[in-house]
C-alpha cells in the first residue's frame, strides 16, 4: 500500500470507471477524504460536479431528509464518456427517480411483498434454486464462480418473483447485463454503451408489455401481477411506468445480490479463518451475511440534489447542488466501525448502512439477506474448498461494483454427502 | 417522551422490536404498533436507538 502523502485533493480520482476496472474500490482515497475532505467538490471531465460525502453520518443525515435532499434530478453521477446529449425524456420513472409524495405511493403497491413476513415463503423456493446451481458444478474442479454460480440465483429468484416462466430466464439475464454493464466492453451489443442500453431496455419492456396484458385478464400470484393490477392515488399505474416497475425490480436485485455473493466468497477465500469459523459455528449465518454486505457494499453510490441552501458538516450546499453518497466509504467509517478493514463474521453490532436508509431504503433488503443466508448456509456445507484459479477481473462501472470473472479451483460436495 | 411510527413509511422490519420490546410490536399488517404512547423516562437510550436502526426512519422521538 502507498503511503497516504502520495495522495492529493487535486489529484485523486473517485468516480473513473476505469479506475474501478483496474484497481476495485478506491479505499485509500475515501479513507483520505473521511480524514482530511468528508465533504468535497469534485470537478471531473465530463463528469457535471458534485460534493463527494463519504461519512456515516452524513449519508444518513442527508437520506432522512427526502424532500430537502431529491433523487428525481439526477439519481447517480455518472461519466458521460460518449459526450451523450441529455435527452429531453428520460428512460424510466420508477422508485428510484421519484420523490415525495409519489415515491411513497408507488412503493406502497408492492412492499408487502417484500417485508421480512412477505420473503418467508420463498425460502424453500430459495434453497431447490441454489441447491440446483450447486449441483450443477458438483463433480467439477474448476468454474468461474460468477458465470456458473454467483449470476444465476439472483436472477433466477426474481424471475420466479416475477412468474417469467424458466425458458425466458437466459434472455432476462442478458438484459440485465447489457443495461447496467453497457459501459463495460464486454457487454456491448450495440456499438455504443448507450445502444446497448437503450436496445436492452426495449426488449424488456416489450417482454413485459406482453405479460401485463396476460396478467390482467389472469391475475396470478406473482408481483407482475402485482404491479399489472395495482392502483396509485387509485387510479390504475400508467404503462410507462408499469413498466419501469418491472426493469427495476429485474435490475435491482440482480448484479447487487451477485455481487454481495462473489465478493463474499473472495472475502472467505482471502480470510480462510473467518471460513472455518461459518463451517463451525452455523449460527452466524446472519451476522455473516450482514458482513459480508458491508464488506462488498456492492452499490457504490447515489446522488442526492439539494432544493434549498443548506449546511453538511459546516459545508454550505447549495441548492440545485448535488451529493453524491459513497455507501462502501461510509461501511468503513473508523469512528463507527471497529477495525472496519477487518473481515470478521461475527461484528456486532454492524450498523451498515449497504441497503441505503430512509425513504428509497432498499426495498429488496429482506430478499437480498435471505438469498445470501442461503446461498453461504450451503456453500458452508458443501464447499470443501476454494481458491483463485486466476485473475479476479472487475467491471467497468462506478455504480456497482462488480466483479464479471472469478476462476475457482474448488471441491464441491453433492448435497446429500453435505445433509 | 413522546413517540411516533409514520405508518406510511413503517414496513415492518421489525429493528424496533428487537431493539425495545416493551415499546414496539409488528404485527400481522406488517406495521410497527406502540404498546406505551409514552414510554417512561428510563427507556430514553433505548427507544432512540430503535428511530436510529429504523431502516425507513419511521420512528421520531419528541420530548413532550
Ligand atoms: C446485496 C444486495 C443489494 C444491495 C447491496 C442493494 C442496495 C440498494 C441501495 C443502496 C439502494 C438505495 C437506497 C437508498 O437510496 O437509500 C437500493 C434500492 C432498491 N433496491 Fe436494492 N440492493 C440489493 C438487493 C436488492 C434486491 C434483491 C432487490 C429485489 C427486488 C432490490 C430492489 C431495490 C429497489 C426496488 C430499490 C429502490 C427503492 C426505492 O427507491 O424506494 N435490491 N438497493
Ligand atoms: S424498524 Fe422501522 S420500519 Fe421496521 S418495523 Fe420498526 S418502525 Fe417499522
């Protein structure tokens, strides 16, 4: 590790996606910014400025305030590398771009759903998923974690959230990839990020333009049904924004649950007594799973636009300013964190703030921790062993932080053996 | 010391409960319900940790 006079206010980047490519999470200089900056404006190309906020504090003063503190403006910051124009309609309007009062009343439609009482009964659900992923690599000495494991069980819970019937299930998951991963090369269809995005985007609205119009005439129990049939300020939901309901919810748990699930495993790789410490103790299934979400933090950041002056740790913002909140900086925070660079399964208390806070709290939370629970309950039975079988190469985004390949040489037990 | 769950925003995640359960209890509506309107002065530290925890900041502790 450099040492910390290497670094420089006028120099450190923390928004470059290639940055995020080469060398993962920019630790070293949030830990020099929650020192020397916590509130810093940043003026990058082609990049529109922004106050980095990368204290605990701060992000949770900033999320309780959702009428002072907007996401509609501008919900991410985000490197215009292309030179795009901003166009004139945006793409979607669904929960993470919209504010008081709406935001609580298209939330409402589906958070029921989604509560620690509403994901109970998808557990059995949960563990024939990962049960079969698991399987399917059993028996082998080498995969790439993220291809053959880490990216098909969130998809697949959703899908089966959604009722998108299995057969559909690999053109889903190409979606996904192309529209959150469009600035990543390998997952350009189009020549430009912006029409891989674009293109991915079509097909899934026009997918589920389809399954609407079924599920309105044969409501079944499955949240496109959910949605399909839902009533806003009682009136029926619009179709565009019905439909960017469902790119949300097929987006937002996809690349961040499988993230949470590859970091975590390189995180057990790396630290092989906090492993055998799960294998031994299964009770810390659920600290663990909270660790190993504040460990990968797998959101990098949202934005925030003021609405009115206003004052962060003695900084004036002004309004029409935006904030940006680095979560993985905040769930690092040494004046809330004991030895937060220590991976240890059983902290407690883990007060991360991962899942966001607030009004736009993630909605999937509940989901996401029982997906994990499961998933790393059977790694820790099945898994005899594990370790790098090659480079770890990361995605080339500053958004969500992702690792697109994991080769693992690993012994995997059939479950029966594990039982 | 006054406290109040905005039933909009409560959607049961049960933080409140684990943390100050002579105060808060979730129930079958998935919402959060007081069992003290006005929990004594005792339980000051311990049901503002619980509006701290509150992943939707539902929870808001007056002083009256
Ligand atoms: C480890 C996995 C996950 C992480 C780290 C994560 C993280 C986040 C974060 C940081 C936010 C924004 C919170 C804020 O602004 O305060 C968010 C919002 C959201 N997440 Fe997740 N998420 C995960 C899994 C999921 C899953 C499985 C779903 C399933 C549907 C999901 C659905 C959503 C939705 C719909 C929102 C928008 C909520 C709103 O604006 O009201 N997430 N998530
Ligand atoms: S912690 Fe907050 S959201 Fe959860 S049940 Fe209590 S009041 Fe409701």
């Amino acid at each position: 590790m450099e040492t910390e006079s290497a670094l420089s206010l006028e120099s450190l980047n923390i928004i470059g996606p290639d940055h995020y490519a080469k060398n993962g999470y920019p630790h070293r200089e949030w830990t020099y910014l929650r020192k020397h900056k916590p509130v810093f404006w940043c003026e990058y190309p082609k990049t529109d400025p922004f106050w980095a906020i990368t204290k605990h504090a701060d992000i949770i003063q900033i999320s309780k305030q959702p009428r002072l503190f907007l996401n509609g403006p501008r919900l991410l910051v985000f490197v215009n590398e292309m030179g795009l124009e901003r166009s004139p309609t945006p793409p979607f309007r669904h929960l993470l771009d919209m504010d008081p009062p709406d935001h609580g009343e298209y939330r409402a439609v589906v958070s029921r759903r989604f509560t620690p009482r509403g994901v109970r009964p998808l557990q059995p659900e949960i563990e024939n998923i990962t049960r079969q992923v698991l399987d399917d690599v059993t028996g082998r000495d080498k995969c790439d974690f993220v291809l053959d494991v880490s990216s098909k069980i969130p998809l697949a819970v959703i899908a089966e959230l959604l009722g998108v019937p299995h057969k559909d299930w690999e053109q889903l998951f190409r979606w996904t990839n192309e529209t959150i991963g469009g600035g990543d090369p390998e997952f350009q269809a189009g020549t430009t990020a912006q029409e891989t995005m674009d293109r991915s985007r079509l097909g899934l609205f026009q997918y589920f333009t389809d399954m609407v119009v079924e599920r309105m005439k044969h409501p079944a129990n499955d949240i496109t049904s959910v949605v399909a049939n839902g009533k806003v300020n009682g009136q029926p939901i619009p179709q565009f924004e019905m439909l960017s309901y469902y790119f949300l919810l097929v987006v937002a748990g996809n690349e961040t649950t499988r993230n949470a699930t590859t970091g975590g495993l390189l995180a057990f790789i790396e630290h092989p007594d906090q492993w055998q410490k799960l294998k031994r103790n299964p009770e810390l299934i659920d600290s663990a799973v909270e660790e190993i979400v504040r460990w990968t933090t797998p959101v990098i950041q949202f934005a925030r636009t003021a609405t009115e002056d206003t004052v962060i740790r003695g900084q004036k913002i002004k309004a029409g300013e935006s904030v940006c909140l680095f979560y993985p900086s905040a769930n690092r925070d040494e004046e809330v964190f004991e030895q937060p660079f220590k991976f240890d399964i059983g902290r407690d208390p883990n007060p991360h703030i991962a899942f966001g806070l607030g009004e736009h709290f993630c909605l999937g939370a509940n989901l996401a921790r029982l997906e994990l629970k499961v998933i790393f309950s059977q790694l820790a039975q099945r898994l005899d062993h594990a370790e790098l079988a090659g480079p770890v190469e990361r995605l080339r985004s500053s958004f969500v932080g992702g690792i697109k390949h994991m080769p693992i040489r690993m012994k995997m037990k059939p479950a029966a053996a594990a039982a | 010391m006054k406290v109040v769950v905005d039933q909009k925003l409560c959607e049961g995640n049960t933080k409140c409960q684990q943390t100050a359960p002579e105060v808060f209890e979730v129930r079958d509506d998935d919402k959060s319900h007081l069992l003290i309107d006005n929990p004594p002065e005792r339980m000051r530290e311990k049901v503002k940790l619980a509006a701290k925890l509150c992943p939707r900041q539902a929870i808001t502790v007056s002083d009256d």
